[in-house]
C-alpha cells in the first residue's frame, strides 16, 4: 500500500437535463431521490485491494445530504443488476460517520474501505438519500450511463435485492472511485464517441472498455488505468452539453488522482453545430486547433503527456452533412493539423480506422450504428484496436507520435 490514490472509474458530471432526473416518484413536489435507495454499479480499470469513492454535489443548488452507502459485488458479476451477491456488501463511511453532507459545488471522499476487487470487474454502489435534493438545476449525474441503475423509496443499501426497484439508465452522484494504487490513469475527454452511444446497455463495449479488455489480454492493463471522461453532446469551445471540454479540463483531467496520460478525441459536436458556410468552418477549425494546443500546454506543465485523435467520419448524418461539404472540409482540416503531429505527443488515426475505403467521408456501414455519426460495438473495437501496443508509457518517441501517421 503506497498512500497514493489513483482514480479506476469516473463518470464526467453534468447537470441532470430535466428527461434525464429520476422519474416520477423519486422526483416529486420540486425534490429528488427523496427517502430514496439508489444502487448503481459500475466498472473498474484496475484491480484494487482498498478502494475510496467520490460522492459529487458538483451541480448541486442546495446541500447534498447522503445518509448510508454501502459497496457490493453484483449477482453474477453483471452490470446493470440490481441484485447484490450474498456476503460481499461493505458500509461505505465518511470521517467515521455512516453519511456525509456536501455542500452545494463540493465532491467529498470517503473514509478508505477494504474492499478487493479485480481489474475490469463491475461493483455495485448504493446509497440512500433520507431528505432528497431540489430537482430544479440541482441534481448532478451522468445521463450517458450506458447501465442500468436502480431506485426504490427507503432505506434498502443492505438488502440483497430491492423491492420494487424502478430501472433508469443513468448514474447520479458518483463520479469516481479511487484506489491505494500504484497504477497511472489516462483520462480520455470526449464526447458521446467516448461515452458509448450506439454501444450495448449493460454490456461495457464503449472504445475505452474494448481497449481495457485488449490491453488486458496482451498483458498491458497491470500498470495502467484507463478513464472514460466522455460526455454526449459535449464540445470543445462553447455550448453543448455538460460543460465544455476547455472548462471542465481541470476538473475532468489535470485533478484526476494519479493521470499521467491525456487523450483528446472531440470536436465533431463543434463542427457539426456551427454554420455550414466555408468562413463558419474555416473559423472553427481554427479555434479548435488553437483549443488543441491551450490543452495541451496546460496538460505538459501539469506532467501530463497528451495525445491525439483525428475526428471520425459523419458522411450523410442528418444534420451534420452538409450538400456543399464545408464540415467536411473543416474534419479533414482539423484531421490533418492533428497529423502532423507538432500539436500532441503522439497521435491516434480514429478516423483511418473507421472510414469507408470507397467513400473516406463516411463511416464503413459494419461499424454505423445507423446514424452515420456513432458507431456500433464492431466500431468502437475498430477504434480499440488502432491503439497500439504499449501506447501508454511516459516521453513517447518522435517514432511514436507518428506511428499512426499520415493516411
């Protein structure tokens, strides 16, 4: 145990929109989750013996009063249960108190718990929120869960399964869970592309999970754990949703327990939301390479090696084509910025993987979800598999930085 603590899951937080609250009666009379037992499980990146986690009021307009938490194993080892194994649940404290109160805008840490886990194994958390919390702007949470999480009105963190649990796919509250690790993090900033949209409910096949499973598989997961700080609908520069990859860099990335590696792969959302007239996409472009380089200055000054992804094709998405193809000028002009490679220390090809050899402006259809934007599990294991080898090691050589060079 070496007192370090390194982050092995995260969820990005955002403001809950309005359809993304918990449905009715966990949000009633202008409170949520009021005498209400939340179980969420989730997905680690490492193996830990001792584990922490981070309760978030990050978006909170009234103080966040938690009354009991609790950790388990799932039924099965699955995600998305809402059954926990016989004998594996733990009591979660804060200060040696059984809850804790946040104040509006704070995360708080709980007290250590042993509790062993291994790498790429699902945990289950739940939590019962006695007074509830103003609904209207109030509750934090990560919509894109991909995971079903489960609510029930009363105390119920112990019980094995829970009574008349209601289903919602989303997780609230939680945002990272910690470990007395020795491992480094890489945190991926993203958008829905990373946080899994057009991948498997409950089946943790996002890009970021395939990855995880094949560097596992080559004996590379040991040492090093893997972040998904994806967001959908989120941007580099302004609006979008959730807060924008520059305001939530800090947060999201360069104050993650133990990263040491940073991978940028957004902008698609910046492109496709601003006018499709060649001075509009020319200027985008534009801010979004100099965005590119304020990343990845900050991250270098932090310690922090920072990587690349081109930006994937969205060939005849409504409502991002365009007929006169002035996003698609803005991609390939983007794409071949982030080539070059002067602006990060090395560089992902997301979009030689996933393109369509015939037509480059559109994603190959065995890995469309049907959208033309997102990608099914076959894509996001293409985007896995352009990972190379032992990507994830400190000071990459010039070699590195173009070994997925020009197309």
């Amino acid at each position: 145990m070496t007192g370090r603590w390194v982050a092995i899951w995260t969820a990005a937080p955002q403001q809950a929109e309005p359809a993304n609250l918990p449905p009715p009666p966990f949000t009633a009379d202008g409170l949520a989750l009021r005498d209400s037992t939340l179980r969420q499980t989730i997905r680690v990146s490492a193996g830990a013996r001792r584990i922490r986690l981070r309760v978030s009021n990050a978006f909170g307009a009234a103080a966040l009063g938690v009354a009991r938490v609790g950790v388990a194993l799932p039924d099965g080892g699955r995600a998305g249960v809402s059954r926990i194994a016989p004998a594996t649940s733990c009591a979660v404290t804060f200060a040696g108190r059984p809850g804790v109160v946040a104040a509006p805008g704070e995360r708080v840490v709980s007290d250590p718990v042993d509790f062993p886990v291994a790498v790429a194994a699902n945990v289950t958390v739940t939590m019962y929120l006695a007074e509830g919390l103003p609904a209207a702007g109030g509750v934090t949470g990560h919509p894109g869960s991909r995971t079903t999480s489960y609510l029930t009105d009363g105390d119920h963190v112990t019980d094995l399964r829970l009574p008349r649990a209601v289903p919602v796919d989303h997780w609230y509250l939680l945002d990272a869970v910690e470990s007395g690790s020795a491992a480094a993090a890489a945190v991926i900033l993203g958008d829905s592309l990373t946080d899994g949209r057009g991948s498997t409910t409950n089946g943790n096949d996002r890009w970021p999970d395939q990855l995880l499973d094949l560097m596992h598989a080559r004996g590379e997961a040991g040492g090093v754990v893997l972040l998904n700080q994806g967001i959908g609908g989120n941007r580099v520069l302004t609006g979008g949703l959730g807060p924008t990859v520059l305001a939530r860099l800090d947060r999201d990335a360069l104050a993650v327990a133990g990263v040491q590696w940073l991978v940028i792969f957004a902008g698609l959302n910046d492109i496709g939301a601003t006018d499709a007239t060649d001075a509009a996409q020319r200027q985008v472009a534009a801010e979004l390479r100099a965005a590119y380089e304020q990343i990845a200055a900050k991250a270098r000054a932090a310690g922090i090696a920072v990587y690349g992804a081109t930006l994937t094709p969205f060939g005849g998405n409504h409502p991002y084509d365009d007929p006169a193809g002035h996003r698609e000028a803005a991609r390939q002009a983007v794409n071949a910025w982030i080539r070059v490679g002067r602006g990060f220390d090395a560089v992902l090809d997301f979009d030689r993987a996933v393109r369509d050899p015939r037509d480059p402006r559109k994603v190959r259809a065995a890995l469309d979800s049907g959208d033309h934007l997102h990608l099914n599990p076959a894509g996001y294991r293409a985007l896995a598999g352009a990972v190379p080898a032992g990507f994830f090691r400190p000071n990459p050589s010039p070699a590195d930085r173009t070994r997925n060079g020009p197309p």
